[in-house]
C-alpha cells in the first residue's frame, strides 16, 4: 500500500486514532485533586475502546506524554499482556484497559524525583504518533482505505517556547492528511488550535471534567467522513499569532527574516537563526527644490 492517504470524503475501511494523553502532574487540574487524572484516564480508556468497537479493522495508539519524556502507553513495544476475560468483557478491551494503565504507572514511575515539573512535551508526541501513522499505513494490506488521526487530551496552559517544533509537525500533519484533534481541560490553547485549522481537526475546551466522556463520544469519535453530516462545535475564531524566535512571545507587529522566515519582537542587524547579516540602508537621500527660474 503506497503513503497516499484516503478521501476524507469517503468512506474508510479502518481508521487509525492516535491518543496523545497528557500526564504531567504540573497541570492544574491535576494539583488541585490528584484522583481527577484517574477518571478522565477511565473516561479515555472508554473513548478508545468505542472507536474498536465501531469497525473490526480499526486500530488504535495511546502516548503517554509526560515533562521528561513521551512513550506509548498502547500497544505495548514488547510482548503483549497475558489477559483473561474478566466478566463478560470483550478480550481486547481488557488488554487495551490493562496495558494502558500498566504502561502509565511505569512512566511516571521514571520520572526524576530531583526534577521540577516542566512543560509538557506534545510537539515531540505529536511527532511520534504522525511517525506511527506511517508506519502503520506502510504495514497495511494492498488496497485497504485507511483514515488517521491524532487526538490531544491536555489541561496544560498553553506555551510558545515549543512554536517552531508545533508548526513542523501541524504542517507535516496537513501534508499527510492526518486530522489533529484537540481537547482541552483547562485553558483555551491557541497553538494548539491552529494546528486543527491548519489540518482540518475538531477543537474543544471541555465545561466540565464530569462530562468528560460525553464530549468525547459526541465530538471526537465521529470520523472526518461522518462529522459533516453531524452537527458538531465551530472552530470560532482562530489566534495566528506567531511566536518571537527571540522571548517566545505572541506578536501581532515583528520583524520577519527575509532568509530563514524567523519572526523577532525586536530589531537586530544579524539574524539569530540562520546568522544573516542585513545590510541596514542610510536615510534616503533628499532631493534638493529647483529654484524658481526669474523672468
């Protein structure tokens, strides 16, 4: 099967959903009750489980993404779990439920205990999940019509300092015609909701973590195919503001490298990125007034 993704206007056969589940305990909601992460993981686990449920093909990655690194929580890189049905409960759901929660302990378990909680490192997970969508569509059989996404699950605030790391990956996601979802607990993120412009993805900042799960079936579970039939959130207004390669802060008015297309809050004669040395031009030259010619 060749990289060329489908028609977002057909039909898949699979659809290939890759969560990216924020688990930096930095995030407010996280400090303010510890036992808050635990529910809307349940409430994740579910929404996974739904999008197997819907179609026997469709497959499914969960990473993890935590201040010091990202892993994948589903599937596992080694050998699956051993898991026996547990009341009725369909096999795989128990193996996705199983893996998911084992693999987040040992993650956070590899946290350093010297380290201060930093910013939560998505760009670098968004990167692995677009590498797994890849991967997956190399793998797949001849002629199977297969869909991706990404969906980001986050109540981290938003940063700049990850800007220029955000647009590589928003813009390879638009080449690949991968959707980028966004979910937000807390914040609004307006980085964030520029890469589900750029791609073509839902974003949404949940009113309430108690309806975690209601959102997530009601907007995100839906494929591309399927969302213009529904009746669906708009994406509003959208900030495009870029982010000063200089302090990382959002600019309205900067000053733009004609080299390297660096954006900087403030002047200067050498470009920081790319080392090019502008030539600054003296004032222009004022034309002297012809004098009147007396008759």
């Amino acid at each position: 099967m060749s990289d060329k993704p489908v028609d977002d206007d057909a039909p898949s056969d699979s659809s290939l959903l890759v969560i990216i589940v924020d688990t930096n305990p930095n995030q407010r909601y996280i400090t303010d009750d510890p036992k808050v992460l635990t529910g809307c993981l349940d409430a994740v686990i579910a929404f996974a489980n739904s999008h197997l449920m819907q179609k026997s093909r469709n497959l499914l990655a969960v990473i993890g993404c935590h201040f010091h690194r990202s892993d994948y929580l589903y599937p596992s890189p080694g050998k699956p779990l051993d898991v026996r049905q547990i009341d009725g409960q369909y096999e795989l759901f128990t193996l996705v439920e199983k893996t998911i929660k084992m693999r987040l302990v040992n993650l956070i378990k590899s946290q350093p205990q010297e380290e201060k909680p930093g910013e939560s490192l998505l760009a670098g997970a968004l990167a692995m999940g677009l590498c797994f969508i890849s991967r997956m569509r190399r793998q797949a059989p001849t002629g199977l019509r297969m869909s991706s996404r990404i969906l980001i699950v986050t109540g981290s605030a938003d940063t700049a300092a990850q800007y220029i790391n955000y647009m590589n990956v928003f813009f390879t996601a638009q080449k690949q015609q991968v959707l980028i979802d966004v979910c937000s607990l807390d914040k609004h993120l307006s980085l964030l909701q520029q890469g589900c412009d750029i791609t073509g993805g839902l974003y949404l900042k949940v009113p309430s973590l108690e309806g975690l799960l209601q959102y997530l079936l009601w907007v995100f579970l839906p494929e591309a195919s399927e969302r213009k039939e529904l009746v669906l959130p708009g994406r509003g207004r959208v900030d495009y503001r870029a982010a000063c390669f200089c302090h990382r802060e959002l600019l309205t008015i900067g000053y733009v490298c004609s080299v390297c297309l660096s954006v900087f809050c403030k002047f200067s004669p050498i470009c920081t990125t790319c080392h090019t040395v502008f030539k600054i031009g003296g004032p222009l030259p004022i034309k002297p007034k012809k004098k009147k010619m007396k008759v």
